[in-house]
C-alpha cells in the first residue's frame, strides 16, 4: 500500500489534515511525499474531501489515507472536519493539498512540538519559480527577502499544533485567511521554524493568476483585520519591518520592485472591491499550479 498513512508502528507521531476540493491531480504527489523519510513512524493522514466531483477521494484511500466528506465546497468546513476526526493526544499538521511536504518534515515538526513553549510550527518555505514568467520570478524574489519571511513559513500552506496549542481554539472561524488565524494566534516566541525539509509552494505560471492569488490574500487580511476578536489575537498585535527595508538591504532588487508593486497594487484594489461588495469573496483558486507533476525545482 503506497501512502502516508503507513499501516502497523504504533501511535501516530502527528496528525496530517489535507482539505481538498478537486484535488485529483496533486492529492497522489502529497501523500507520496509524505510517505518519505518516516523511517519507521506513521502518520495519521486525513484527506478531508469538500465539495469533490473528481477522483480525489479514489487517488487518497489507493495511497491508504482517511477519508472525511462534506457536500460544501469550504476549505474551513473541510479542515473542521478532519481536525474533528484527528488522532487525539498528537500534534496536528493541516496542509494545503498543492504543496510538497516530506514525512520526515512532519515528524521533525511533531517532535519541535514537543518542546515546552512551542505551540505552533512548520518546516521552512520555499517556492518553485522554475519556468514561469520574469514578473513572476521577480515578484517572488522581492517577496523571499520580506523582512519577515523566515517567520513567514508558519501559516503560508503549512501549519502545526501541539496538543496545547490546538487547545487554545474551538473551531476554525468561517474567513478566508485560515493561515493568518492559525499564525495569529500565537506570539512569536510561542512559534517555530524547525530546520528540517522545507516544504514546496508552487508559484503561479502566469501574472494573471499571481494577482488572482494576491487577491484572495488581502482579501482574507482584511477580513481579519475588520473583525475586533481576530483582530486582538496575540500574533496579530505584532509589527514588522515595511517590505522596502528588503530593497534598502538589497539594492540588486530594485528593478524587481517594480512588478512586486504593480501586483501587489492591483490585487489591493481588487481586494477592497471585493470585500466592500454585496457579493461574498470568491476563492480564486490557482490553477495553473494543479498540474500532476511540478515543473521545475525550487528556486
């Protein structure tokens, strides 16, 4: 039996919770990747399939992961239903079903978890640029010297509890931005990036989708912000360096700014519109990234 969910070996070091909504063609990679470097543990892994008309349920119990449903296409339903049937007592792990994680990673993460003051961790973020446009590699390079991108990793597609962590929340709030929730909710001192595997995000293969993606972003930011609890959470009082203090430190990223902004200004405006709209915020999903096998290396 292929998988991350591999049978025999006792406990579960952590519980993997993949929402998934019409993941055919990426679910396979993920559990794959998390079925490496286990050396001898096992993962608890639940696909938690929302709203599927694909085989995304079919491809993850082939890979021997459990399977929660729900008829809504809601990735909050999906990732309240999976911590609900989560092994109890294990760090919990929710993973975006578009990103490449190893099982070593997540067992490096579970055990980080284990020390007295982290609640919150994951394993560093890199971005596989390969083959996309300039504006986009450039949009990406700006964006990796963030003044707060080596914390950025905890809640950008990966993010784990430990047991008292999971604690401090009831449920998954109904937002769009679950990883600013999920980062938010815990001081920087009470979160970690563990030195392990890094886990792989896909940059979109085209501008339009990256504005799509940025889009959906500060939309989910400004969901957040507008609402007074999720506002006062721990992590959100917390300030950063503004983002031109990367250029100050890199001067060679000047000519990069450009696209950065030009994105970046476009999907804010597209952002407020939304949010001030009648309409509810549309997902945006990328899909240009769902493709059955990456392209390109991490770069």
């Amino acid at each position: 039996m292929r998988g991350a969910a591999r049978p025999g070996g006792g406990d579960p070091v952590a519980t993997v919770v993949i929402p998934a909504h019409d993941e055919e063609a990426v679910i396979g990679r993920l559990l794959d990747s998390l079925a490496d470097g286990l050396d001898g543990e096992r993962l608890d892994v639940i696909v938690a399939c929302n709203g599927c008309t694909d085989r995304t349920e079919d491809v993850a119990r082939e890979r021997g992961a459990r399977v929660v449903t729900t008829p809504e296409a809601s990735k909050i339903a999906a990732l309240n239903a999976g911590d609900t049937a989560a092994a109890p007592g294990v760090p919990r792990v929710f993973v975006d079903a578009d990103v490449i994680i190893t099982g070593r990673a997540v067992a490096d993460v579970a055990r980080a978890l284990g020390t007295p003051g982290v609640l919150c961790a994951a394993p560093p973020l890199v971005t596989a640029t390969a083959g996309r446009p300039w504006g986009v590699r450039a949009w990406y390079d700006v964006w990796n010297a963030l003044p707060w991108f080596a914390d950025a990793p905890v809640g950008s597609g990966v993010y784990a509890f430990s047991p008292e962590g999971r604690a401090r929340f009831d449920a998954f709030p109904p937002i769009i931005a679950d990883d600013l929730f999920a980062r938010n909710l815990f001081r920087r001192a009470e979160r970690r990036v563990v030195a392990t595997d890094p886990f792989v995000v896909q940059a979109p293969y085209d501008l339009r989708s990256l504005v799509m993606r940025r889009t959906r972003i500060y939309a989910g930011n400004m969901e957040v912000a507008a609402d007074p609890t999720l506002g006062a959470l721990p992590g959100g009082r917390e300030r950063t360096a503004p983002w031109w203090r990367a250029l100050v430190e890199h001067p060679r990223l000047l000519p990069k700014a450009v696209p950065y902004l030009a994105v970046n200004t476009v999907a804010k405006l597209r952002a407020r519109r939304l949010v001030r709209g009648a309409r509810p915020v549309a997902w945006g999903r990328d899909d240009t990234t769902r493709t059955a096998s990456p392209a390109g290396s991490p770069s």
